[in-house]
C-alpha cells in the first residue's frame, strides 16, 4: 500500500513538473522579461576596451538598455547597428537566450598604430587599414608622428604596421616612427641612443633583415649607444653615423 502511494506521489510530481516546463518554455515574449545581457569577445583578444559595463552605460544612456523590459519588444537589430557605430566594434551581433537574456557577441576592430601627424590628425589604423576614432581609453601600440596624410597611412604605414605586429622583436623594440617631409621613414627605438632610417617606405622585409643582422654582429660589440644613426636606405649597405664627443 505504501509502495503505491509513494508511486502515486511521485507520478503527481512528475505531472506537476511537465505542466510547468512546459508553460515555462513557452511563454510568450511578451510574458517575460529580460534578465540581463550577456557579452562574450568573440576574436579572443581582449584589449580591454570594450566591457559589459561600458556597454550597459552606452545602452541606457541611448535608451535601449533590454535589462527589465519585455522581450517581445526589444529590438536586437537597433542594439547591434547602435553598437556598431563605435570605434572599437567591427561587428556586433545580438540575439535573446532560452533564459531570457540579450547575448552580444562582439567583433573587435584592432588597433595597429597610432597617428599623430604634424597637420593636426590623430588616430588609428586597425588591421584592416581603416581610420579609427581616437577615444578616451589609450592603446598601446606604436606611435607614427610627422608629416603624414591620411593616404600615406593607410597604404605605406599600413604595412609598416603589419610587419611590425607579425614581428615579436621588431614590435617590442620600435617605440615610434617618424615620417620627414620626404615621406621618408624613421624609427626610434625602446633600446639604444640612436635613430633608425629606413628611407623610402618599402621592402621593409630586406631593410628590418639587414638591421636585425647589425644589431646581432655589431652593436652586440661595440655598444648599443655608440651610434646617433643607423641608416639601411641603400640594398647593399648599412650607414652608421657615429656621435660627436
């Protein structure tokens, strides 16, 4: 007898829990609220510009924020074009959850050098060779200074920086790069008293090879601050103008 009543308990438990379920997970938008948002970087880079919080304070500040309203009417497609207008945000996609939350999935434009030119521009190439707007959170990444046009930037420094990023030494070492008004290139380095020239903004692969060599053979020598300038303008020599006592 105990047995059947136990059965029966549980039979009524399991009939309860199915009628709930099923009234839970199909629930109407409208019936529901949303819980919250959820952020997830999708590139796996975290530059630590982009954060949940700073988004739920962009979204309430344009009124959009889905935390507390009906799911019915949130529009996700308004958050992700809004999202998108960033700096920071190559693409942003945003969808409701089973559990009545609003994911954003985010796709970074990266930062790959910054611009301060001589007329006045300040901004920064991302890895796709496009401009990006200056914001109040710094980036670390290589600084280009002088007399530099937008064009320039986007062509000759573009690759510049592509080659730098790819390259773990050359990227720690060059602090900044100068541009003359012969649209010619310098760097300066974090390591050594001196000046690098590279010249004309091409082959970077032949010239950064013929300074990774001296660098290796002869500065490991003779000192790292024996020079003011290194020059690698010319394909079959390397031109180094010693400092004045």
């Amino acid at each position: 007898m105990k047995k059947r009543i136990l059965i029966l308990i549980a039979l009524i438990a399991t009939s309860v829990y199915l009628v709930l379920a099923v009234t839970v997970f199909n629930a109407k938008p409208s019936d529901r609220e949303c819980k919250g948002i959820e952020l997830e970087i999708k590139d796996n880079t975290d530059l630590g510009f982009i954060t949940i919080k700073d988004i739920e304070t962009s979204l309430k500040q344009k009124k959009i924020l889905p935390t507390g309203k009906n799911l019915e009417n949130i529009d996700t497609r308004n958050i992700e074009d809004f999202l998108e207008k960033s700096s920071f945000i190559k693409n942003a996609e945003c969808y409701v959850t089973a559990g009545g939350k609003v994911k954003i999935d985010i796709y970074q434009r990266i930062p790959m050098m910054r611009i301060m030119s001589s007329n006045g521009d300040n901004y920064y190439i991302d890895n796709e060779g496009k401009i990006m707007k200056v914001t109040g959170k710094a980036v670390r990444v290589t600084v280009a200074t002088g007399y530099i046009d937008r064009k320039f930037a986007q062509e000759k420094l573009f690759e510049l920086a592509k080659f730098l990023k790819s390259n773990y030494f050359w990227d720690s070492q060059i602090e900044q790069v100068n541009v003359t008004t012969k649209q010619e290139i310098e760097l300066i380095p974090r390591v050594g008293d001196h000046v690098l020239f590279l010249g004309k903004p091409e082959m970077y692969d032949i010239k950064f090879r013929k300074l990774k060599a001296f660098y290796k053979e002869g500065l490991n020598k003779v000192g790292w601050n024996k020079y003011e300038r290194i020059s690698v303008e010319f394909n079959n020599q390397i031109i180094c103008t010693k400092k004045e006592r």
